[in-house]
C-alpha cells in the first residue's frame, strides 16, 4: 500500500483513468463489433452509415492514448477492405 500522501492520490488517479479507459475500449469494440456484423450480414448500406461513426471514434480512442496509433490505423483499414468488399458484392 502506498504510504506518501502524492502516492495514495497517484493511486486514486490510476483508478480513475482506468475505469474512463476501460469504458472507452468497451465503446470502441461494440461499435467495431456492430460494423462487422452488419458486413457478415450482408448488409452494405447499414456497414456504409456505421463506417464513419466508428472511424471517428477509432480516432478519438487513438487520441486519448486508449488504444495505440499503429492499431488504429489497422482497425480502420481492415474495417474498410470489409466495408468496400461487401459493397463491390
């Protein structure tokens, strides 16, 4: 346990961010999860009004250090190489 007074609070601070992150990355992967879905199913049109929200908030997860940049870039091309192939099918 720690004893300093600038300790403890780093210790409140740590729990803090990690519940906000842990929020975060849940949010991020539902909204990946709902865009894959919605390509397994076939459903271009959906994958085509879901794909910018979920770019946005790759991007917004990237810029609060949730998630690294190099993974976010791998999220969103992936997701578009699915999004563009079920829409040229």
């Amino acid at each position: 346990m720690a004893h300093s007074l600038s300790a403890i609070k780093r210790v409140r601070q740590n729990e803090k961010r990690r519940v906000r992150n842990r929020a975060d990355r849940t949010r991020l992967r539902t909204q990946i999860k709902k865009l894959r879905q919605a390509v397994d199913a076939g459903n271009a049109d959906e994958a085509q009004k879901l794909m910018p929200d979920t770019i946005s908030l790759i991007d917004l997860m990237v810029k609060k250090r949730v998630i690294h940049e190099n993974a976010g870039s791998r999220y969103k091309s992936r997701l578009t190489r699915r999004v563009a192939a079920a829409s040229a099918s």
